[in-house]
C-alpha cells in the first residue's frame, strides 16, 4: 500500500504528460520557456489571484515573499511553531527574527490569540513586527479572517504559506487570494507535484509582481545586463511547468476525490480518534489526513504489521529543534503544538485510493 500513490496518477495522463515533454524537447526552450508563463496564468486563475510568479521551489517561493516585502535584519515575523522547518527558515534567511505561535488545537493552524501574544513580545524584545506567516496546514485553510484582522490592526504584511494548502478555499475564496502574498510548493508529494521541484507566489499587486519577477532573476531591470537589485536565482524550469499544466488540468477533479476519501475517513474513525476538523465555510485539499491517539506508537506498529503505512507530521515543533530552539516564542508557551506532536500520524491520503485499499486501514485501526 502506497501512502501517496504517484504512481497511480501518473498512468491516469502519462500520455499527456509524454506530449507536454516531447513539446518542451522540440522547442528547446528549458528556461522560462512558453509553457512557464502559460503555467502562471492559469495557475492565478484557479485560485482568483491576479498574479502568480513562479519559482524554484516552496522554500524560495517564501524567501522571495521575504524579500519583496522588506523583511530584513531587526524585523519579526511571526509563524506557526507546527509546521515544516521552511516557514521559520525563510525569515532566518533574509536576517530577521521568528517568533513562534501556538496552534487551534482542532484545525493545527495559528491560533489567532497566540499570534497577538507573540506580536507583543516582539515588541518587548526589541523587535519590529514586520510580517505574519500563517500556514495552511494539512490542507486546511488558516483562520484567515481573524488574521487579516490583527495583521491589519498592527501593520503587519500577511503571507500565507499554502505549500500543503493551496486550493483549499473560505467560502468562495481560494487559498492564493488571501493577504498580501500566498506562496505554494510543487514538491512531488503536495496535491499539486511536478517531478522534481517547483514553487510560486501569487498577489493582487501588480508592483509586488514586478518586483518579485525581477527578485527571481538575478534582480534584472529592463536590460538582461543591468541588475536593478540583488536578487537570486530561482526560475521554474520549463519542463517541471508543463508536467504542472497537465496535473493542474485534473486537480479540480483530485481535490473532489481527495474529499470523497477523508469523509469516508471521518465516518468511519470519529467515534474512536480525534478526526480532522473542518470549519463551516472551509475546504481542505487534504494534503494529509490527521488523526490524533494517546499511544501513537503502538497504533502505528499495529498498522505497520498490516502492510499500511503512517507518517507523523511533525514530530517536533520548530521551537524544540537545534537550529530554533533560541528564538522568541509566545510567552504563554506553546503546549498544544507540543501535544499535538505527541500524538499525531497520518494515514494514506490520495485521490486515488480506493474503497477497497481504504477499508483495509479503517478496519485495522477499528480492530485496535
């Protein structure tokens, strides 16, 4: 059994994919080529954002966003201490401070309240509140209506990092649409992988646009020769975006599926672990299905003895790792991130898993 089954999307468009390839190969465009800025507008128009750049990967896609908005030496940025080691990286990277907030002990994302204690201590040590990231986490939109509403009231910069949510929507809003600057990874194992690496930002602001175009490449001007600014290099390559176009193509489809699964999931579960929760009004795209369990472990070698597989993400909390363990953090602690990563794991999550497949997990966890 497969935890996320590439292998079974890939004979669903191979054929599509093998002609996107062979189009690539024949134009020998592999930088920026046609299928790139193809790729960008109708990644912004899914999601109902009017500007989506692309990049090399997720973690640039963040260090870019950093970048344009002026994050720097002295700046505070205030993120999720659950979350993947990338969204506190990337304001490490350009020389500011994260501090971390605690979590929604039901939806893993920012809790709001944390995020005004943390923004208050930033004060306090000496730091300038520049930006918020809130993570869309396992899929699931951040409560991104009480954050704009604080980032709003203290003049923060919104970032909305949707490496694993992008496509999971707030009424009629999507992810990407939401703050200043929303950034998304392509990683393989995200709902929406290319095969190799991959990553874009997308904004309502024509100039943040301009400049995170120009961020990508070297800081260029007008001029292939003048570099207006430092920047860096993270370019899409051309083969990765057309392998998107076809993925992008069926991804409304998928995230339909990827929700069929996680309510069989629910119905089955809920009576005997804690089962995701889904606000009203919000829409996962179920980048992971999460459960939670007082001995985690022993569940997972018991699903393990039965041939499924079952992940934890994450194990720790940035605040406890090496690298982070320094940096501010919400002076009330962080105690719900850290229960969560005690007692969370995730089971196989695709939009092609079938019943079949699907039953043999529930029955195994049902039989604990």
């Amino acid at each position: 059994m497969q935890f996320i089954d590439l292998a079974a999307q890939q004979r669903q468009i191979r054929d599509k994919i093998d002609a996107r390839i062979a189009s690539v190969l024949d134009g020998g465009k592999y930088i920026m080529g046609p299928e790139v800025r193809e790729l960008e507008g109708k990644l912004a128009e899914f999601c109902g954002a009017k500007h989506c750049v692309s990049c090399a990967n997720g973690t640039d896609a963040l260090v870019l966003a950093m970048m344009a908005l002026g994050v720097g030496p002295g700046d505070a940025v205030i993120v999720p201490t659950f979350t993947f080691a990338a969204t506190a990286e990337a304001p490490c990277i350009v020389g500011a401070t994260p501090v971390f907030a605690d979590i929604d002990p039901d939806t893993y994302n920012m809790d709001p309240e944390s995020l005004t204690r943390c923004i208050a201590v930033a004060k306090e040590t000496g730091l300038t509140p520049k930006a918020v990231i809130a993570v869309d986490l396992f899929g699931l939109p951040a409560d991104y209506d009480a954050i704009t509403e604080i980032a709003r009231a203290h003049d923060l910069k919104l970032i909305g990092d949707s490496a694993q949510g992008w496509g999971g929507t707030i009424e009629d809003r999507m992810t990407g649409s939401f703050g200043d600057i929303t950034t998304t990874s392509f990683f393989p194992a995200k709902p929406l992988g290319c095969y190799g690496d991959g990553g874009a930002v997308f904004t309502d602001d024509a100039e943040l646009a301009t400049l995170l175009d120009s961020l990508r490449v070297h800081g260029k001007g007008t001029e292939k020769y003048d570099n207006v600014r430092i920047g860096t290099n993270s370019r899409l390559d051309t083969l990765q975006a057309a392998i998107l176009l076809e993925k992008l193509a069926i991804y409304g489809d998928e995230i339909e599926a990827r929700n069929r699964v996680a309510a069989r999931y629910t119905q089955a579960l809920h009576n005997k672990f804690k089962t995701p929760h889904v606000p009203d009004g919000y829409r996962s795209i179920w980048a992971q299905y999460t459960l939670q369990a007082e001995g985690r472990d022993g569940v997972m070698a018991a699903l393990k003895e039965e041939g499924i597989p079952s992940v934890v993400y994450y194990p720790r909390p940035l605040h406890t790792q090496s690298a982070y363990a320094d940096y501010p953090m919400d002076p009330n602690g962080l105690a719900v991130s850290e229960a969560a990563a005690g007692n969370v794991f995730s089971l196989p999550m695709h939009p092609y898993l079938d019943e079949e497949t699907q039953d043999r997990v529930i029955s195994a966890l049902q039989a604990l």
